[in-house]
C-alpha cells in the first residue's frame, strides 16, 4: 500500500438549511496515491457531499457548516493560509454531468492553464492542449476541429474533455462524481477506459453507484451509509469478504437487483434521508 | 341475458370513447383559434395602421418627410426627423446608463447575494419592475426635474428647464433596470451548477468563473433581457410625455427639450385629430414603432437562437 496522499479527520457535514440534514457524520478515511478509490453507497448516504467537501466545493452552496479536517499531503486544506483556488487547483473535480464550458474545445482544455498563467508561449499552450486531449484517449477525434464550441461534442466526448480540462492543471488529486452515470454503456465504457489509464499517475477519488464500476476500476473501496463510513477495504477483499453486516447486505442486495427486481433497492433506500435542497 | 349487459357496456363504453375524442379534437381547434388570433390581431393592427397612413404618403415623400425637421400640421409640415433624432437620443442614453447597472446588480444578486439580503434585494427589485410609470414621472417632476435644472446642466455649462431628453433617459433607466435585473438575475440562475463547479475545480476564482464562463452561457438569456428593456424604452410614452418638455426640435444638446415619436402620437392627438392629414401622419408614426419594434425583436430572436446553438445553455 502507497502512502495516503489525502486523510480525512472525523469529517462531518451538515446542511443547515430549513431542516438540518447531517449529510456526514464524522468521516475518517486515508486515499492512497496514485490509486483509485471508489466511494459507494445508496443515493442519499453522503457520498457527493464527502467527494465536494475534500476541495471545499461545498462552500459553493448556502447553509453547509462543516466540522473535522480534510489533509492534503502534510497541509490542512480547511485550517491554511493557501487561497481557495489554489487549492482547488490541486484537488481537480470532474462533475456528475459532463459539462462543456461555452468556450471551444480547445479552449476548454487550455481553460486552466490560461487562468494560471502555466505557460510561456503559445506553441507550449498548445502542445499541453494536444498532451491531455491524448491522454483522455479525445485527440484523434477532434483534432481537426478544436475551434468548435465544446458543447457539439457527444456526452461522452464532453466527459473526457471534462477530464483533460481538469487534468491539464496537473493536480494531486482528482474527484470524480458519478462520471458515467449520465453516459450512454458505449460512452461510459470509454470513460472508463481512460479512467483506468489515469489511475497509475493520478490519485482518483471516485463516487459511484455501480458496484460493477467499483469491481472493475477501484484499487480501494469506502462504503458509506448515511453518512457514516461502513467500511473500507482494498476492492477484493471488500466485495469477497465484506466485513460488516450492512455491507454484506450491501453487497448482496446488489446482486439481487442484478438479477431479480427492484424490491431490495426499495430496502436500502428505507429510512435514508432525503437529499437536502440545494 | 349477460351478452346484451356485456353489449350495453361496451355501448356506453364506445359512447364514452366518443365523447372524449370530440372533446379531444374539438380543444385542439379553440386552443388552436386562440394561438392563430394573436396573429390576426397583429396583421390586423398593421393593416389599419398601413391603410390610415395611406392618405399622407400619397402626398408627400417618406425620404422628405423622414429628413425634414419641419413639424407643424397645422401647416401641413410634416418633418418626423425631430421626433426620431429625440427617440434615438433617449434610447442610446436610458441603456447606456442602464444596461451596465443591470448586469452588475444580476451578477451580484445572482452569484454573490446570500440569504436574508438576497432575498430582500430580490423583491424590492421587483417591487420597483412593478411600480406604474406614471409614478416614477411623477416623483421625478419633484425630485429630477429640479435637479438636474438647477444643478446639472448648469454645472456641465448647459441651460436648461430641467425637462428634457436628459431627465427621461434617467428616469427611463430607472423605469427600465429593474425589469432587466429580474430577467438577468432568471437566467444567471438556471444556469447548472456544474458549470460553476468545472470551473472552480480547476482553480478558477469567482469572477473569473463570473466573466469567462457564466456571463457567456447566460448570454442568451442577458441578452433578450437587454433587447426587451431597449423595446420597452423606445416605446416608452408617459413618462417622456410628462417630462420631455414637448417641443419639436432638434435637440442641440442632451438637456434640451425635444419629442420622441410616442409623444408626438399623445401630444398631437387630442386636439388635431379633426384634421385627416395629421390624423394619418401620427398614425404613420405608429406604423414606424411597430415595424422597428418589431425588426428588433425579430433579430433578437435570430442573434439569441445562433448563441443558444452554440453554447447550448
């Protein structure tokens, strides 16, 4: 096991809107380097929230107060001098929805790069826009045609450049929410690919509601369940041999839903809060 | 015995069938009626105001009388370029002063505001959108008129009653922002979070994130709330009625008094309707107000639709 590049400290996050929802409820968790780790759990258990709250994303929406600490390397990424932006340029976040900038193709992979001035001239600009296009595997398709908006790419297309645009600002960790669930199985298998590429040079965090999707790219695998962390484990001895009781059912009710209907999803989503207005 | 039961059943049930598909069609033909009216009413509107111009164009020349500044009906002068240069004058001025004050007060309601004080900028916004006009003509003879007589103009070395093209385009921006903020402020917030979230997740900062990314996706939106805030001034009538000063000149200076085409319809109206040439030249100035009107929505739409397409927001 590598050492763990992000720690969190009995993390906990509350939404404190008209009712109070405590989304996470004091979280401790350790995410090796240059691996990934998948965060899974029923909709509604803490996992998006967990996912923004590690690069402060949060603080985006009214009403959240937040407890415990979140560690970057050795630095504290709540109790620091270090500007948000900075920060978040280290902790990179790739949303749930693919989301093309209203900027070209190649604007939005050089989006980062422009903002922090990460280049001397434009030649460097673009060989860097080429470098990441590549490693999301989007190159070849759209080489020819980089001046086009963003947004007339495919779902799929879009998610990849969402990846190149967060990666092309080389950052310690990458968040990753739900990154295939809007996609197409064909667009999604891509995706994945790719992710599966970028986890030996990258730290990728991962939220997921395909146990599937955890199985096959997760190196470790953190179960949540409202807003407590049930347990983690490195992804074979997590689904092998899970532990705790809920996530034996976990895991099991999975494979029911697989395979029979719906009922055991309805089990797992009883008594779950709802997900508080955002 | 069971067979003519199951027969009435299914009689009633065939009857029912029936009814609901007349109802069916018959909705779709007064739903219809009520969308294809609104296009009578406005083929309509034109026609009569083409039919009524018809008499004055007759007699004189478009090009002369859109370049004379001769206006005096009862001469039968009939010089519109006074009217135009004045609706112009206080168009280009109510925006230039609006628009700025618009975008950012959206900006700041939309991204920056947080509770209590979103809330409270929010509705007095559109408490002042829902203010009649004539009010804000009314406090403004109170409070602008004096104002800018006694202290503007003079301090820019202009002479001035006060009432002129200058106090409408204030007065008419301050008719006009709120009703702009409201609509900016509407598109700024159904813009997806995640397009806020894949910028600061690459390190962007607010503002940035504010001008590369959100002002351009909410474009669109910012933009029609703009052309609409341009219609509503152009074809403002009260309030460049009561405060424009109504003579019929070319305005030398921004402080002096003038007439923009609205005023000319309402100050005219009244007394010189008994002459038929007069009558057909203020309805010749309705005809201008309804085709540029008209012109600027349409290319609204078309600018509006192409940035729509290619951002896709």
């Amino acid at each position: 096991m590598t050492d763990a590049v992000l720690t969190t400290d009995e993390l906990a996050v509350t939404y404190t809107g008209n009712r109070e929802v405590e989304a996470l409820k004091g979280v401790s968790l350790e995410f090796p380097e240059n691996q990934l780790t998948a965060i899974i759990g029923p909709s509604g258990c803490g996992k998006s929230t967990l996912l923004k709250s590690l690069n402060r994303l949060h603080e985006i929406q009214p009403n959240v107060d937040i407890a415990g600490n979140v560690v970057l390397g050795d630095q504290s990424i709540y109790n620091t001098d270090e500007p948000t932006p900075e920060l978040r340029k280290r902790i990179g976040y790739v949303p749930q929805t693919p989301t093309a900038l209203p900027l070209s193709i190649y604007e939005n992979v050089a989006y980062g790069l422009k903002i922090h001035g990460e280049y001397d001239s434009k030649a460097e600009l673009d060989d860097q826009v080429e470098h990441y296009l590549r490693k999301v595997n989007l190159w070849d398709e759209v080489e020819d045609r980089l001046e086009t908006p963003g947004a007339e790419l495919s779902t799929g297309q879009i998610q990849r450049l969402c990846l190149a645009r967060s990666l092309a600002v080389e950052p310690e960790v990458l968040l990753c929410d739900e990154v295939t669930s809007a996609l197409d199985p064909i667009s999604a298998e891509q995706v994945e690919a790719t992710l599966e590429e970028l986890k030996a040079e990258y730290t990728i965090v991962m939220v997921t509601h395909s146990m599937d999707q955890a199985k096959r790219l997760a190196d470790t695998v953190v179960f949540l369940y409202l807003g407590e962390l049930v347990e983690t484990n490195d992804t074979q001895s997590f689904f092998e041999n899970p532990q705790h009781e809920r996530t034996q059912e976990f895991v099991k009710g999975h494979t029911a839903v697989e395979y029979a209907d719906t009922e055991s999803e309805s089990d797992a989503n009883a008594g779950e809060p709802v997900a508080p207005n955002r | 015995m069971s067979e003519s039961i199951e027969s009435t059943e299914s009689n009633t049930k065939r009857s029912r069938i029936g009814r609901r598909l007349r109802i069916e069609r018959l909705s779709s033909y007064w739903l219809g009626g009520a969308g294809y009216f609104a296009i009578a009413l406005f083929v309509l509107i034109v026609l009569t105001l083409l039919y009524q111009s018809a008499p004055l164009l007759s007699e004189y020349s478009i090009v002369q009388m859109l370049t004379s500044s001769n206006w005096d009906p009862a001469q039968n002068e009939f010089g519109f370029m006074p009217a135009i240069v004045g609706t112009i004058y206080v168009t280009v001025l109510s925006m230039a002063m609006g628009t700025p004050i618009a975008i950012f007060a959206a900006i700041y309601i939309a991204e920056y505001a947080e509770g209590r004080a979103k809330t409270l900028i929010g509705s007095f916004i559109d408490v002042l959108a829902a203010i009649p006009s004539v009010i804000f003509g009314l406090v403004a003879l109170i409070v602008v008129v004096p104002f800018v007589g006694d202290y503007l103009a003079p301090a820019v070395g202009s002479s001035a009653t006060g009432l002129g093209i200058f106090t409408v385009s204030l007065v008419m921006a301050i008719v006009v922002t709120p009703f702009m903020i409201s609509l900016s402020v509407e598109s700024l917030e159904a813009l997806p979070d995640e397009l806020r979230e894949s910028s600061l997740g690459v390190g962007a900062t607010k503002w940035e994130t504010i001008r590369i990314v959100l002002l351009r996706a909410a474009g669109p939106g910012i933009f029609s709330a703009i052309l609409l805030g341009f219609g509503r001034v152009f074809g403002a009538t009260i309030v460049p009625a009561m405060l424009i000063g109504g003579q019929t000149q070319l305005p030398d200076s921004p402080f002096a008094t003038g007439q923009t085409l609205p005023t000319l319809i309402v100050n005219d109206f009244g007394e010189l309707m008994s002459l038929p040439l007069t009558q057909s030249a203020l309805i010749f100035v309705g005809l201008m107000l309804v085709v540029v009107v008209w012109l600027f929505n349409f290319g609204a739409m078309l600018v509006r639709s192409r940035l729509q397409r290619r951002w896709q927001y």
